[in-house]
C-alpha cells in the first residue's frame, strides 16, 4: 500500500504483489495507518512519528507533509482492493477493518475525514473510522468524541494508549455537512485544504438567484464537521495557517498559539476595528434567497 502511494499507482504495485506473491500467513486483529501533522503540537511532529514507527511500523505511519489524505484513497485503498480482488484475504481483511488515527487539530482530522468521505460518493465502502491525538490549539473536535483536549506532558506513553484506544473502541458516528462555495473569481486564490477545485457548477439546482452574477465566477466544494466559517474567525484561523508556515519558529505549543490567535483576533478587527468605519465589512453582496 505505501508503495502504491509513493509511485501514484495503484495497478502496478497491485500487480507487482501479485507476481511476487507476497501474502501474509497470519492476519491482523487491528490493521491500523496514522497520519501526523508534523506542523502541530509545538512541532513534536517528528518526534511522535518516530514513536508511532517504533510502536506499529514504517509503512503504516504517513507524514502529511509527504503524503496527502487524497492519495491515500486513490492508491493506498485502491491497492488493497485490487489485491482482494485478486484473491488476496489478507489485503481484503485489512480493507475491511482498518482504522485510521490522526495526529493534529481540528483542521487535520477535518481534512483527512473529508477524504475518507470520497469513498460514500464512489460506493466503495466500508469507510475506515477515524482516531484523534489532539495536536492542534482548539481540539474541539477530540474533546467531543473523548480523544483528550491537548497533547500530554507524558506523550510517548498516552500515545500508545492512544492506538490501544483506537483498535478497541466502538465507532461512533458524526454528523457532516457538504458546502458549495460560489464566488468571483480571484487569481492567485489558495484554498484551504478541506476545499477542492469544481470544474462546473448548476447555480439554479439549490438557490433561488436574486441578482446579476459576476461574468467569472469559481466553484468550490468540500465537507465540514464541527463547524464551518466565512467570517472574521476564519479570517483568524486562516492566518494562523500561514504565519506558522512561514515563521514556524512562532509556533511552539498551545500556549503560544492561543498567544498569536489572541494577537491575529484584535488585528483582524474583533476588538479594535468597529464595523461603522469599515462599511464594506456591511456591503457584501447576496446573490441568493436565505443566505
């Protein structure tokens, strides 16, 4: 599987297993892939991989800043269900039971969640559930669902209570909602990660147009879970992205990060920027019913 994600080719590294006959004899109780944020929890990221490695293996642990959630579902699990379709059990044992753990926020967990969500729209289920080890500030997310509100003192322990907890506990469910974006194009837009690019878009299937549409538009689509944004704490959050990623010497731990949201949040206009002054904060336009 992870060698069908580095070469981007799900068919050739299914096939190559086959001519190899490489199966297992003993199957796996608890299959399990963690993928970990290297640039959350005060940058403990290569440190917790390491741990993860010397826990499970190598092969079953993704940094993202290597591997993206997308490439996983189109050719690490499209790997394993060649495999099983081949006749391979151990490669249909651990696609029907793997789990999924994700070490990094709420932005993290969301991202990779909306990717494993692909798999309901192409009818290739079953989906893996997923696990949390909170990395991020918030981890609004992971205290919902009893993952624990912030990184432990003593990682490297609760880390492998952590996978203990994610090969035993029942699957809860989540509830999720799937955004359109349509709005004016603009050159040069980086979308977040949890939003993807749509090549065409029926305006009048879902919205009732009230006024003229700008002549260029662009469409984005993607899927959000605890809560979604377009204002000035999505401002915030957005620019804390950023910053951590240009100046990633800022962003050393929770306490820290609360610091730099703090600064970016009255900046942004939450306590020193009145609306009154800047009329264009009340000037944006609606281009449909109820929105």
């Amino acid at each position: 599987m992870s060698s069908a994600i580095r070469n981007r080719d799900a068919g050739a590294s299914a096939e190559a297993a086959v001519r190899a006959g490489e199966e297992a004899d003993e199957v796996p109780e608890a299959p399990i892939v963690v993928f970990v944020n290297s640039h959350s929890g005060g940058r403990h990221g290569p440190q917790l991989t390491a741990r993860l490695q010397q826990l499970i293996s190598i092969e079953q642990v993704f940094d993202l800043s290597d591997t993206q959630p997308p490439h996983f579902v189109q050719y690490g699990l499209t790997c394993l269900e060649n495999l099983a379709d081949n006749g391979d059990n151990l490669a249909r044992v651990i696609r029907e039971n793997l789990r999924v753990m994700v070490a990094g926020g709420d932005g993290t967990v969301g991202w990779i969640l909306g990717s494993l969500g692909e798999l309901f729209v192409q009818k290739r289920e079953p989906v893996p559930p997923a696990g949390i080890i909170p990395l991020g500030t918030g981890n609004d997310l992971s205290r919902s669902f009893g993952w624990g509100g912030s990184f432990p003192f003593a990682w490297k322990s609760a880390v492998k209570q952590s996978l203990l907890k994610a090969v035993s506990n029942p699957v809860q469910h989540l509830d999720s909602w799937h955004v359109t974006i349509i709005m004016q194009e603009t050159e040069g837009l980086e979308l977040p990660f949890s939003l993807k690019h749509m090549e065409e878009y029926d305006l009048t299937q879902d919205v009732d147009i009230q006024r003229e549409l700008p002549e260029n538009i662009s469409c984005s689509e993607g899927v959000f879970y605890n809560y979604f944004s377009i204002g000035m704490d999505a401002q915030v959050a957005y620019g804390f992205h950023h910053l951590r990623n240009k100046k990633p010497y800022l962003a050393q731990g929770p306490m820290s990060n609360k610091l730099i949201y703090a600064g970016l949040g009255c900046t942004q206009g939450w306590f020193f920027t009145p609306c009154v002054k800047t009329p264009e904060l009340r000037s944006y336009p609606c281009y449909a019913h109820g929105l």
